[in-house]
C-alpha cells in the first residue's frame, strides 16, 4: 500500500476545503481506502482494471441519481478524470 502520507497528500491538493481530523485506512482485494473524519470515503484503485471499474461505478451513480426511487449515494469528492490511467 503507498503510504497513507501520500494519499492524504493527493486528497489536500485536490481539496484543500476538507478538513482532516481524523484517518482510518483499510486494503482491499481492488483499492486502498482512506476514511476520513469517519464521513469521507476515498478509494485509491491499485490496478488499471480497479480504476476502469470505479470509473464506471462513479458514472453509473452519476446516472442513476434522481431516476430511482431509492436514495443513491452522490460521490462529491472524485478524481474521476484522473482515473483510468
């Protein structure tokens, strides 16, 4: 896993408004995690097939929202253009 420093590093350049007070950091099969102030979620995909498949998941969210019935959770914090490799 890169070290947690990094990610933090990658998530205050590229959302300086967010406030870190606190960090839990789990490894997944496909991403490493980071939850952030136990509210914000942020996966790191490991491989170019795991960036590819998030990729789809944040549009296929972004799709979704406002079609179902049902609540569908609205990333607010992505990277989207850089996924993908």
């Amino acid at each position: 896993m890169t070290a947690v420093a990094d990610y933090l590093r990658i998530v205050r350049d590229r959302f300086p408004e967010i406030v870190v007070d606190s960090v839990a950091t789990y490894s997944g099969q496909f991403n490493d995690v980071l939850i952030l102030n136990d509210a914000l979620v942020f996966r790191f995909p490991r491989t170019d097939a795991a960036a590819a498949a998030l990729r789809s998941e944040i549009l296929t969210l972004q799709h979704l929202r406002g079609r179902l019935p049902i609540p569908i959770p609205a990333p607010k914090f992505t990277g989207i253009e850089d996924i993908g490799r």
